[in-house]
C-alpha cells in the first residue's frame, strides 16, 4: 500500500514541470506576437518614411517599389497603398492607379475606424471614377473549334493569350483587361491550331471586344493513314501482309502435296483406304482451303501496299490532304490545304 502511495506522489510530483513548461511555451508565444507585431510596424514605418523621402524628390518611379515593401511588411499601413496610387498616376500608369485605389476602398471596408483614414473611401470612389476615362479595356474571348465540336476555351484546353509578351492565362478570357493607352500586340495559341496575332492601337477610354476562333486540326492518328506518310506507312503492312500470306499458302500447298503423296502410296485408289490414315486426308483438306485462301489475300494485299507506297510517294506536302476522322456512327472528311 505504501508503495502505491509513493508510486502516486512521484507521478503527480513529475508532472509538474511538464505542465510549467507547457503554461512557460503558451505566455512566451503570447509576448512575442505583440513584440513582431511591433517590429513589422517598425521596419515598415522606417520603409515608408525613405519612400516618402524619395517622392518628396519627386522620384516615383524608385518610390513605388519601396511603399509596396512597406505594405508586404505590414498591411494595416494603408498609407503605403494611398501613396502607391498617387504615385501611380503622377507616373501616368492610370491602370494601375486606378486598381490601387480600389485595393484602398477595400481595404477600408475591413479596417477599424480610424480618425486618420476620414474621408479616404471617398477619396478612392472619386479617384477611380476620374481614372476610368484614361484607361483603355480589351476582352478577349476564344473560341476553340475541334473535331469534337466548338466551345468557349477553358484551363484544360491549352489556349494561351498573351499581351505585350505577358500570358493571362485563359480563365481570364473574357474579363475586362483594364490597360493604359498604348500599342497592344495580342497572340493566341493552341495545340494543332494556327495562332492569331493581331496588333491593337487603343487611346484613352477605347474599348475593344475580340473574339478569337482557333480551329484545332486532328492530331496524326489512323484516320491520317490516306494522307503523306500515312499512306506509305499503311502500304508498307500491307506489303508486309501480303508477303506473309503467299509465304504461308506456299508452306501450305507443300504441306498439302505431302499429305496427298502420303496417301498416294498407302492407298492409290483413295476410296476404302485404312482408318489410320484419316489423318492425312484430314491434313491434306485443311491444307488445300488454307492454300486456296492465303494465296489470293496476299495477292491482293501486296496489291494494295503497293499503290499506297507508290501513291504516297508522289503526294506533295503542299498537296491538299484529306482528312477523314470516324464519329459516333458517321465518318467526318474534309480537305487540308
């Protein structure tokens, strides 16, 4: 009984530094979110203070850089993103003004009320209605038209649009691309398709609406067998068919011709002749129908591989090509040029 007892009190005795560490853990992790906390905001004070320093010198270009690493660091400093957007716009990037202005009203929404930020909701909302009529938008739908059918371009369909040397991508096809003014070379491109280029010269609050239809050629498969190399390479098996087929009716006939040599010697007449060479006249009739089939199959194989070998041996690459590619009951052709 004693020994349970002093087996019990060691227990709980034990576990006392382990629960101390754990409550040690919790109240230090407690201190020093407020302490990082406070040094976000410190580095990042000190990063808008050098970034208002240089737009006091009229330097936006170098200062934008250095407001946006003060909003990374500490994105309750609206302040940066206020500053982000004038200067924006004092550089003559009225898109991108015009969305940090709008990232500001945001903002606002979910942030505390506080006396510094009055009257900057407004300030935004004017802001970005003012910057509207020096933008230009461009929509750019695609239209991906392939052997199954036509339908808008989707994320799986590998079409990719791109602006000015930058992809979006196409799951923003069809969104409103806001811009400033300027020379807009667009391409499109898809997989087996001839891509579209255009160039757009767009001015203060154009907008332009595409749409791009890209057709999507079959990929080389065996419905191309009629077509270039396809048809050399559907002649060169059926030569090879062939071949094997009049090779086969010859191993045939010598194997028929033996059987009935066979039965020539052991039973002349051929009528009445012993049981136990069924089995040669079995042979010899198998062999005589395999010989009579094998022998004109490959005689019209060889044929036929022959034309396609010789047929797409003169086909052009610049020739018109068909096309036929099988449907669900139905066989689709159409001419390539």
């Amino acid at each position: 009984m004693r020994s349970t007892t002093r087996r019990s009190s060691r227990i709980r005795r034990d576990s006392i530094p382990r629960r101390s560490a754990g409550a040690a853990i919790l109240l230090a992790a407690v201190l020093a979110a407020p302490s990082a906390r406070a040094d976000a905001e410190s580095d990042a004070k000190d990063l808008f203070a050098r970034a208002r320093d240089l737009r006091a010198r009229n330097d936006c270009t170098d200062a934008v850089p250095v407001f946006r690493r003060a909003l990374q660091v500490y994105p309750d400093g609206l302040g940066s993103l206020r500053n982000i957007a004038e200067c924006e716009e004092q550089l003559g990037h009225y898109a991108s003004s015009k969305r940090a202005w709008l990232d500001l009203k945001r903002a606002l929404i979910t942030t505390l009320q506080d006396p510094k930020y009055e009257g900057w909701d407004k300030d935004a909302q004017d802001a970005a209605m003012r910057l509207a009529a020096k933008i230009t938008t461009i929509f750019v739908d695609v239209i991906l038209k392939t052997p199954a059918g036509e339908a808008p371009a989707n994320e799986g369909s590998g079409v990719e649009i791109v602006i000015n040397g930058e992809s979006i991508g196409t799951k923003l096809g069809g969104t409103p691309l806001e811009r400033d003014p300027g020379n807009f070379r667009i391409r499109v491109t898809a997989q087996n398709a001839e891509p579209f280029e255009e160039t757009l010269a767009l001015t203060a609050g154009d907008s332009r609406h595409l749409i791009v239809r890209l057709v999507q050629a079959p990929t080389e498969s065996g419905a191309e067998l009629v077509t270039g190399k396809g048809k050399r390479t559907a002649g060169y098996l059926l030569l090879g068919v062939g071949a094997a087929a009049v090779l086969g009716s010859g191993v045939t006939f010598l194997v028929r011709s033996g059987a009935r040599s066979d039965l020539d010697a052991q039973c002349p007449s051929h009528s009445g002749c012993d049981t136990s060479l069924q089995s040669t006249v079995d042979r010899g009739k198998l062999m005589s129908t395999l010989t009579t089939i094998l022998f004109p199959l490959g005689l019209v194989a060889g044929g036929a591989g022959v034309g396609l070998v010789v047929w797409g041996n003169s086909a052009k690459e610049a020739a018109p090509r068909l096309r036929i590619m099988p449907g669900l009951g139905r066989l689709d052709a159409s001419w390539g040029f």
